[in-house]
C-alpha cells in the first residue's frame, strides 16, 4: 500500500522531477514570466495601492529565503512565482517613477520650449517635439514637461536645443478608439508626454542652442543635414533615416510603400542596423589589424575589434534615440561582445533572455510596444532555427556559393514566421510579398549601412563622395522594390484585430515550442489552435463612438458605415483597421448606413433609431432628434442642453468625458454599452471611471412604437 502511494506522489511531482532535471537551461523562461508578471499589471481593472506592493515585495523576500533554504524540488516553482511578482513590482515603480504633468482641458495660447526631437506625423505634417515647456496661465505644477506640436502648412527646420515660441491648440493624449484599443495616452505617459497638438502660426527662433546641450541630438540634426545636402533624393532620405534615425526628410508615400511592402523594419532603427553597422566594424578593425603583420603578431585582433565595435555600437544607440528594438539590439551586441572578450559563445539563447530581463526590467512598459515584441521573436525564432540546423551537412550537400543565399531566404522565412502574428495585430495587415521584398532589399542594405559607415570614416578626408554615391544607389534599389511590392495585385490582406488573449497565447506556444524539449513541446499546439479560433471568429463592436462625440461608425454588410467624411481621423482610422478594413473615411462614409442630412445622420442599431447629431444647430436640433430616436450622440464640443428632453438616451459631452470612445451592441430591445475608461489607472484622467452597462429604451419611444 504505501509503495502504490508512493509511485501516485511520484506521479504527481513527475512535472518538478522533469523540471529539476532541465536545471541549467531554464533560464530563458525568466523574462517570459517576468513578462507575464508585467502583463498583469497591466491588466488589473484598479490602480495598485502601497498595500499590494508591499505584499508582493514580501511575497518575494519569502520566495527567495524558501529558495535558500527550502527543499530543491521546488526551486523552479518558486522561481516562476518570484518573476511574476517582480515583474509586477517592476511595473508599479516605472509607472510612478515616470509620473508627470498631463495638461487637463484645451489649451489655445503661447507655448515656449526647446526643441528636443524632429520628425513627421502621420499626415506627413513636420513635428517638433518640446522640453522646458512654458504655458500661458497654466503653473509650472500643472505644466507638461513634454509637448508634441504638428506644424501645418510650414517647413520650417529648427535645431535641436533651439528655444523657439509659437501659438498652438493643445491637449492631453487621447485614450483608446475603442475598447482594447491601442491606448496612445498609456504610451505618452511613459514618455512622459503630457499633451499634443497642432499649430498653423510661424514658428519664431526665441533663443539658439545653449552651449553643450542637446549635444547628441544636435549632432544627429547635423549629420542629416550633411548627408541630405550631399544626397539630395528621396533615396538619399531614406538612406539617412536608417543612418541617423531622422526621417522627417522621407515622403509619407515612400513610408507607405515600406509598409506594404514589409519593409518598414529597414527604415526603423532596428537589431538589423544594429548588427550591419557592428559587424561591419568589427570585420573591418580585425581585418584591417591583420594586414599589418607586426601588430597582428603582438595583438588579440579579435579583442580589439570587439572594443571598437562596441564603442561604436554605443554612439549609434544614443545617436539613433535608443528606442525599444535598438536597445535589445544593443544590449545583445554588448554581451556577444563581452563572450568574445572572455572568449566565449556569444549568440545564444541565454544572451536573448538575458538582453530581455534587463530590459524588462529598466522599461517594462516596452512589453506592450511592437518594436519589442517584434525583435524578441524574430530573434529567438532566428536562434532556435539556425541552432536546429546540421551545418555540416548542408556544406556537403549545398554548393559553397549558394551557401549565403540559402542563408539569406532562411533567415527571411524565419524572420517572417516569428513577427507575422505580431505585426498582423499591431498594423493589420499582412504583406503577401514580403518574403519576395526582403530578399531583394536585405543585402542592399547591408551595403548601404557599409557605405554610411565608410562615408563618416572618410568624411574628414574629403573624401566621402565615393561611399555616399554607392549609399544613395543602394536606397534606389530598396525604394524600387518597395514600390513596385507594394503595387501588386494583393500585395496587402486586411487583418481583423485579435481579442485580448491572441497574443498572449501565441507567445506563450511559441515560447513552450522553442525552449521545451523532447515531446512534451508538441502541447504548444493547444493554445496556438486556441488563439487562431479566437483571432478567425473576431467580435468587432457594431456601433462605435469616438471619444469626442464628433464620429459614429455603424457596422453593416458592406463593412462599417462612418458618420462623417472629415474629423476624428484617428478613431476613423483604428476603426477601419481593426475592422481588418482598407478603406478610407471618404470611402466609409458614402457606405449605407446612415440616412439624413450633414448635421443630423440618422442610423438604426438593432431595434433602436438613433441621430447623430453635430455642428452649429445640434443643440437646437436636439428636441426634435429625441421625439424621433432612441438615441441620440452629441459632439464633444456641445455642453449638455437643459432641460434635457425627454424621450431618448442621450450621449454628450459630459458622458463622454467619463466613458471615453464607446462601443454599443444590441440586446434584443436592449443596448449594451461598454466604455474605453473601465479601470482607473496611473496614466488616466482623474475623472470617475463608468463601468458597462445595458441601457433599456425610454418609456417615450416605447409609447410611439
């Protein structure tokens, strides 16, 4: 008896028995559950008080001593549970860390600041982006550290450090379209972003540069302008873009073809740069070393080389702004680096997880960012299917010269596979010829960022000319491609956005896939065939309101109906793109669905009538829309009429300021509505919060029906 007892324990700890036995190749699992423990916090519907992380931080020291002195056996469980709350703990001390000023209400007035960043916005407008912000009326408490200002109608260039002084219309970052939308507000928290706007007055230079301020963006700005004065094409834009990190010289329509024609990671400053620029100067310091026989006989040319790449890899992730995917970049160089010093394997999967933790770590909002989510599976995937390979046999097997070809379209396929799931759900879309495009451009590349790299090293000299010529054919080559990509029939397929739990599952079977061993691997195929029923049987809202009150879009037959042809572009846009929808406003609005005339546009959601009203005559219009509909939606710019009407359900203003964009769904005779603002957290307004509920029709329609 107690021997059959015993072999039932044994059964049952047969998962810690298996997981004490991979001890020493576990460690990649770390940053996936400090990962998980980032994601939760993410998602709890509440704020987190000092209570909780003062409990998680003991949890943690108990974890730790039960791990000193605790049985063995449980050492990997209690691992698991101790990154999960660290990652918690990590999240709730960045959120608080970063906390700054949000600007509440409108603002229209002077703003005087430094100018710190330069690029395009998605309307292809020049931005400036602001420090030192001074605000008319508003006190310095109150005031946003950082402001975003799109320049319409001018193309002025400033330098960074620059003080300049301008008039323009401002306000705090808007929350999602949509629930489960993209948050832009969360984001610019953690940026510290504290408003954004637009300005259609001359910018004025208020004072020049401080002396050694700004000094790497300054240098950037001056690199760019060099290089495009040298190189003035679109070409020579691009080129610079991917060189410097600066692409306010390219073209909206270069940058849509990049999109469609999945090329769009050549432009960003990514781990590709990274590693072109590295190993460039890397191979090209041992190389150059070795040709000089009497240092190549006294030096360590391989360590050498290392050290000047990595100062190189330093300057260009401060020159590039150190966003997400050039950070992991960079850290990956520093530990491939720091094994060739110490004489070790560097490319590996523990040097990926450890380049993650420490990310995770310093930035834990980069989780949710798609440069991270990008990089990390395309560089795992890349490890793991390059590790998987005989290549012993492929060099009996294969020709010497089809060897980096196949290498090549390998690393193209891998590459594809691993970010086709995230890129779909963060641009929905899916580039049928991306594959194609990436093979064409990649090498091309690689001799552009060779030829940048030459031309700054020759640029002392004079003698530049030579590698700029062959950086701007390079980029020709890559911008013909793109374009003529993204020209095919079906270049790009609309993506529907995925529900919440997609990714997380498909990240979570990717990963079981790729650090599990031996059969147990195959139970990844589980949640990955959960995720794609869940991504294949989508749930899109029918009715959408944008958080203003100034569009309405109506899911029909033919795709989802817009309210209006102009304004609320943003919510038009994620709204369309989410639909997995390529349409633009224009081509949504003349879709059937709404009925009436420009100021007052009748809709029928389920077996409720409803008006969207705006414009001058809305508040006029009012009574009338509230004895013919269920439902009447009133702009943003509208305060709530009194006496209100009786008869309909009315969405203002005031409502709106709660809820956010909302998303409405019939119930039979009932109406389910759910606001964006369900949980007040951190980088929220701090106006109550509404929580979903079912609206019934008013008694008065109910009589006229």
């Amino acid at each position: 008896m107690a021997v059959r007892e015993g072999a039932v324990v044994d059964r049952m700890l047969w998962p810690l028995h298996a997981l004490q036995a991979a001890r020493g190749l576990l460690f990649p699992w770390v940053p996936v559950f400090l990962g998980c423990g980032i994601g939760l916090w993410f998602t709890l519907p509440f704020e987190p008080e000092w209570p909780l992380y003062a409990a998680c931080l003991g949890a943690v020291l108990a974890l730790a001593a039960l791990h000193r002195w605790g049985p063995e056996l449980w050492h990997p469980v209690i691992v698991v549970v101790g990154c999960v709350l660290v990652g918690m703990l990590a999240a709730g001390l960045r959120a608080h860390l970063v906390t700054a000023p949000m600007l509440e209400g409108r603002y229209y007035g002077a703003v005087q600041g430094r100018v710190i960043n330069i690029d395009r916005s998605g309307s292809d407008a020049l931005r400036i982006t602001l420090d030192r912000v001074v605000l008319q009326d508003v006190p310095p408490a109150q005031t946003p550290l950082n402001v975003r200002i799109s320049l319409h109608g001018q193309d002025v260039r400033f330098d960074p450090g620059q003080i300049v002084l301008l008039t323009a219309y401002l306000a705090a970052p808007d929350g999602p379209a949509e629930p489960g939308g993209f948050d832009f507000r969360r984001m610019a928290y953690f940026q510290q972003l504290g408003a954004v706007g637009y300005s259609r007055s001359p910018v004025l230079l208020w004072a020049e540069a401080a002396p050694g301020t700004q000094y790497i963006n300054r240098l950037r700005s001056d690199l760019t302008r060099a290089m495009l004065a040298a190189v003035p094409s679109e070409a020579g834009a691009f080129a610079t873009g991917a060189m410097t990190g600066d692409r306010s010289a390219i073209s909206l329509d270069t940058v849509q073809a990049l999109r469609d024609s999945n090329l769009a990671h050549l432009l960003a400053i990514s781990g590709m740069n990274m590693a072109f620029i590295t190993a460039f100067v890397f191979a090209l310091v041992r190389y150059g070393l070795a040709l000089i026989p009497p240092v190549a006989l006294r030096v360590h040319t391989k360590k050498v080389a290392a050290v000047a790449a990595f100062a190189v890899a330093l300057f260009y992730l401060l020159l590039s702004g150190a966003n997400v995917a050039t950070v992991r970049a960079f850290l990956m160089v520093c530990v491939m680096l720091g094994a060739v010093l110490c004489d070790r394997r560097g490319l590996s999967m523990r040097s990926v997880a450890l380049a993650a933790v420490v990310l995770l770590l310093l930035q834990p909002e980069s989780l949710l960012e798609p440069g991270f989510q990008l990089s990390f599976a395309a560089t795992v995937v890349l490890i793991a299917g390059f590790g998987a390979l005989d290549r012993q046999i492929l060099r009996e097997r294969l020709p010497r010269w089809l060897m980096p070809v196949f290498t090549l379209v390998l690393t193209s396929v891998l590459a594809g596979a691993a970010t086709a799931p995230f890129a779909a759900a963060t641009f929905n879309r899916f580039t049928d010829y991306g594959l194609l495009a990436n093979v064409l451009t990649v090498p091309m590349m690689t001799l552009l960022m060779a030829a940048g790299a030459m031309a700054a090293l020759l640029a002392p000299l004079g003698l530049s000319g030579p590698a700029l010529w062959v950086m701007e054919q390079a980029g020709r080559w890559i911008l013909f491609i793109a374009h003529w990509v993204a020209g095919l029939e079906g270049a790009v397929t609309p993506i529907v956005q995925p529900g919440p739990w997609v990714i997380p599952l498909v990240t979570l079977a990717g990963a079981w896939a790729i650090l599990w061993h031996g059969r147990v691997r195959w139970v990844a195929v589980g949640p990955a065939l959960v995720a794609l029923v869940l991504w294949v049987v989508p749930d899109r809202p029918v009715l959408l309101i944008s958080g203003d009150g100034a569009l309405v879009g109506l899911m029909g037959e033919g795709g989802r109906a817009l309210s209006a042809a102009r304004g609320a572009g943003f919510a038009a846009e994620s709204w369309l793109q989410d639909d997995g929808d390529l349409a633009l406003q224009t081509e949504a609005y003349a879709r059937a669905g709404f009925t009436g005339p420009k100021g007052a546009r009748g809709f029928v959601i389920g077996d409720w009538r409803g008006v969207a009203l705006t414009g001058k005559a809305a508040s006029a219009a009012l009574p009338e829309a509230c004895r013919t509909a269920d439902l009447v939606v009133m702009p943003a710019a509208l305060a709530p009429v009194r006496p209100t009407p009786a008869g309909c359900v009315i969405i203002d203003r005031a409502m709106l300021d709660q809820t956010g964009a909302l998303a409405l769904s019939p119930q039979g005779e009932r109406l389910l509505i759910s606001p964006t603002r369900a949980a007040l957290r951190i980088w929220m307004s701090p106006t109550p919060i509404w929580q979903a509920r079912t609206l019934d029709k008013p008694a008065a329609t109910l009589a006229r029906q």
